[in-house]
C-alpha cells in the first residue's frame, strides 16, 4: 500500500513565524504535490514537483515555497505565517503514467495561525 | 470559470437507497481524467473511481460508478445501496495538461457533503 505521512496532523502557529509542512512518500513516486483545502473551494494546488530539485507553482503559490532535496520528501514552507493560511493542508503524491495516474494523499494538517 | 462545478453543497440519503452526486467539467483538451474522492470527517482522501477521457465503458468500483457523459462534460458519481458509513465529503476532480507547461495536474470541485440517514 502506498503510504503519504505529514509530520503534523495539527499545528498552531503565530503570525510571522516560518513554518514547516512535511510529507514523505514511501512508494518512489516522481510527483508530489501541496494542497490547501478550505470550505466552499475544495482543494487548491500551491505547488507541486515532479523531480527531485524540480518544482512548478500552482494555482495559489503565493505567500508560500517549496523544497524537495529528496525524492520521497517534499516541504511546503511558510516564510512568514499569515492568518489567511489558516487551513488544511494536503500532500499527495503519484507516479506520471498514463492513464489513472491516481494521487495518493497524506492525512492533512490543520494549521491555525494566530 | 470554475472548471469542474459541484452544484450539490449537501446531499441527504436513506441507507439502502442510491444517490447520484453530480459533477460537471470544462475543458478543451481531447485527453483528460475524472476522478472521484470520498473525505471521511477524519480528513484523509480516499480514491473511489477514475474515469479517462476516451473509456468507451462507464468505469465502476463495487458499489460506485461514474455516469460519464462525454457531450455534455458530466461526470456523476452513483453510490448504489447507500451505508451509513458512506457519510463523508465527496470530490470530484479532472487531471489535464496546464496551460502554462503542459505538466498534468488535478483540479478538483468544491464538494458534496453527503449523510446517509438510517
């Protein structure tokens, strides 16, 4: 089974901090991806990569970075914590064949900045 | 312009019962995927059912399946015999090519909250 974690199912932060999401991916998949989730909106990709080094915004990227120094690691980073980023955020991952290319998620993080 | 629309905030159904959770889509791409994913109230996406663009056959799942319905770019997920434990947000997303690189990723719709009633 393919197994997505995220080091924190929930986190309080305060306004300014820099924060660290992390998601590690057992199954060698080259894309992995970041999602906010709110209500009303569904899930909104910020970033995703499909490379080790490699990455490409998404839909709402701003406010927000990314790192992936290694294949089943991917960060999501608040460089200074707003709170309009209260949200959850979902990791995901999948290997670019054609076809399902089915996305695996991790258990999310509940992330409220005060 | 949204590009995958779930008109239905919140559905109620009696256990046993179906349901048909609806889904519409917009793209210009000959090549695409339809996806349908159930979020228990624990927060983990489970997939439930894919459907590619050019599946001539409804794709089904045990007791899912996705009316897919190429001309009018709708794709509704069928729960047959409804259980209490199939309570949970259902999403309903596309995989295509982005505009920008060509890359392929998801964009999903803005949920249905389903409750089975007993």
């Amino acid at each position: 089974d393919v197994k997505v974690t995220q080091s924190s199912r929930y986190l309080v932060k305060r306004t300014g901090e820099k924060v660290f999401l992390e998601c590690v991916q057992d199954m060698d998949h080259e894309n992995m991806f970041w999602y906010r989730q709110d209500p009303g909106l569904g899930l909104r990709l910020i970033y995703f990569s499909y490379d080790v080094k490699m990455k490409e915004k998404g839909d709402i990227p701003e406010g927000y970075s990314v790192s992936r120094e290694k294949k089943e690691r991917f960060s999501l980073i608040l460089e200074s914590a707003s709170t309009n980023q209260t949200s959850m955020y979902l990791c995901a991952s999948n290997r670019p064949v054609a076809g399902g290319e089915t996305q695996y998620f991790g258990p999310g993080t509940r992330l409220l900045v005060l | 312009a949204q590009k995958i629309t779930q008109t239905q905030p919140g559905m109620f159904v009696q256990e046993k019962e179906a349901v048909t959770l609806d889904c519409t889509y917009d793209t210009s791409d000959q090549s695409y995927g339809l996806f349908w994913y159930k979020q228990p109230s624990s927060g983990e996406m489970i997939f439930l059912i894919y459907q590619g663009s050019y599946d001539e056959q409804n794709a089904t799942e045990g007791r899912y399946s996705l009316n897919f319905q190429k001309a009018r770019k709708s794709a509704n997920l069928v729960i047959s015999a409804s259980q209490l434990g199939d309570s949970a947000m259902y999403f309903c997303a596309m995989r295509e090519a982005r505009k920008d690189t060509g890359r392929r990723a998801l964009t999903f719709g803005s949920g249905t909250r389903l409750q089975v009633q007993p």
